[in-house]
C-alpha cells in the first residue's frame, strides 16, 4: 500500500512539473509576443508623429504670410507661393537673425520648392536644417502654384505649376 | 467509499479549472492577435491624401500655359479656360489651338500627363482625375489614372472634392482620387 502511494505521488509531481514546465514555456512566447508587438507598436507610433508633423510643417510653409500669392485687400490664394516673396525670404534666412523664430516652426527640416512644369529644372532650396544623427526622416508632398508677379501681362504664362517637398528629421 | 467519490469530485473540478485557464489564456492571446492584424493606420495617411489631392487640383486649376492660339497668338490662359474650351468645343473647331491640339486633346495628351506625371507619378501614388459635364457626364471630357494605376476597387481613397466651373454648355466638375 504504501509503495503503490509513493509511486503514485511521484507521477502527481511529474504531471506537476510536466504542467508547470508547458506553462512557463507558454507564458515565456506570451512576453517574447508581447515584447515584439510593444516594439512594433512603438515605432508605428514614431512614424505616426513624425508624418504628423511633415504634414503639419508642410501646411505651415504653405499659409505663412511670408511666401503667400496676396491679391490686394482680398483674401490670399490657397496653395499658391509668390516666387518674389519666396526669393526674398530665402535670402533672409541666410542670416542667423530670425533661425530661432523659424526653427520653433519647422524645427530640424528641408524645404525644398520644385517647379514641374513650364521649367522642370528650377527649384529653390528654402529652409534647410538637417539633422546629423536622425535615426530617421519622412518627405510629405503638397502640390503649389509658383505665382510670378515680375511677369505683367504679355504673353508670357504667370502662375507655374510645383510642388513643396517637406523633409522633417527625428 | 464517500471519501474515493469526493477525491475524484475535487479531481474533476481541479481539471475543469485547469481547461477553464487555458481556454482564458488562448482567448486573451487570440484577442492581442486580432488586435495586431486589424490595426489600420490609414487614418494617419488620410489627411496627406486629401491635402494633397485638394492641393493638386487647387494648383492645377490656377496654372497658366503658353503656346495656345485663336486666330493669333493669346494673352495668357488658364488651366480653367482651357477646360471650359474643352466643354464648348469638344471637336475643336473654333476653339483654342495649342501646339496642334484643341483644349481636349492638348488637355488629355500633353498637360496633364506633365502636370500630374511631374508631381503625383513623382511621388508614387495611385490616382485618377475626371471632368465631366454635370448635365452630360457621359462621357466624361478627360480622364486620366496614374502611372501606379488608378483607385478602382481600392481602400483608403480620398478625393479633392468638387471642382465645379461655369462653361457655355453647363456646369463642368472636375474631381481628383487618390490613394494607396
């Protein structure tokens, strides 16, 4: 009697330990599961911001008074950038005066104006703050018209076709 | 005999416990899966798309081009008045002339394909445009899909809205759809 008790108590450890074994190996792949998808997650998240913020800088860019097609006192045209004011405004970020101002708007970024069509070639440089060590970047587009105000009438075409590249580094 | 019956009752309970937390235990990891799979971040993409879809067509409609006659050579032109040349004379005929084309046709196979194929091609993205008579939009005056293809039957397009313009024939609607 009492050897049929102890044998049977050793196969109720074994059972014990064989079901105790399975549940740390199911509950290790639930936190390696679990591990994984918090990564994921976390750099879905980041690329999130930082296509929120390219596309909140590129919005931005496009409504700032500064480069703005104007048309007296009425309202100004949306998505269209005067090429006079754009000059103007590049120049003006050359100096270090006003960095602070506009880099509390686009913080680490590029802003690149590309001209598609009459002159596929021309494209302006505007905002250019890199970020050495990015661990990584995004590029939004918006489509703009290139309003050229030095070009009066005549039969030379005014309002060209572009678009605004927005590079913005994390 | 009663103590054999309960050991055997208790036994029985232990394992229904046992299936109990396994079956909780599956759920759960089922549940995370689900959540995994059908996690859609389109909401993310869709802002971009319509802002880029509103601010293509916006542009695109202001644009003016060079090169286009009637009887002599013309003051500047519009995308827009190219497009309502388009509407009224669809066959060409008294309409504008430009590098060899009427509007339709210029419209069609020169412009756009250099407008859209400059920016939307450039960036990589599926789209399609159409303008249409709204009293007529059978069929419809230009049509045009992206080099990446157009947005039948796909998921998460977003379009430009209406572009609604005042022609001789009618009401012209230009439209803009793009997407992943």
């Amino acid at each position: 009697m009492i050897i049929k008790k102890t044998k049977q108590g050793q196969i109720h450890i074994t059972e014990t330990i064989a079901v105790l074994f399975i549940f740390f190996v199911l509950l290790f792949f639930g936190l390696v599961f679990y591990y994984k998808y918090a990564d994921v997650s976390a750099k879905e998240q980041l690329a999130e911001n930082l296509e929120r913020r390219a596309v909140d800088s590129t919005t931005r860019f496009i409504f700032l008074p500064e480069v703005q097609c104007t048309q007296g006192e009425l309202p100004p045209f949306s998505y269209c950038l005067d090429l006079l004011k754009l000059n103007a405004f590049k120049d003006m970020l050359l100096g270090d005066a006003l960095d602070e101002y506009y880099f509390h708007l686009f913080s680490f970024a590029k802003i690149t104006i590309q001209e598609v069509y009459p002159d596929p070639t021309r494209s302006w440089v505007v905002y250019n703050k890199p970020k050495i060590d990015y661990s990584s970047k995004k590029i939004t587009y918006f489509s703009t018209a290139l309003e050229d105000t030095s070009v009066f009438g005549g039969t030379e075409p005014s309002i060209y076709f572009g678009y605004v590249a927005m590079e913005v580094y994390s | 005999m009663i103590s054999v019956s309960g050991g055997r009752n208790r036994k029985g309970q232990m394992e229904m416990i046992g299936l109990v937390v396994i079956v909780l235990l599956v759920t759960i990891a089922f549940l995370f899966l689900a959540q995994f799979a059908l996690r859609d971040n389109s909401d993310d993409q869709f802002f971009a798309r319509k802002q880029l879809a509103v601010s293509t067509l916006t542009a695109i409609s202001k644009t003016t081009v060079q090169n286009c006659e009637l009887d002599g050579p013309l003051e500047v032109l519009s995308v827009n008045d190219l497009l309502k040349d388009c509407a009224d004379n669809p066959e060409g005929g008294f309409g504008f002339l430009c590098q060899g084309k009427y509007s339709c046709a210029y419209l069609q196979e020169n412009l756009f394909p250099i407008l859209f194929g400059g920016s939307l091609d450039t960036f990589k993205r599926r789209y399609e445009f159409v303008s249409f008579i709204i009293q007529n939009p059978d069929p419809p005056l230009l049509f045009l899909t992206g080099k990446n293809g157009g947005c039948q039957g796909r998921k998460n397009v977003d379009t430009s809205g209406d572009f609604p313009l005042n022609a001789g024939v009618g009401v012209i609607e230009s439209r803009l759809l793009i997407c992943d």
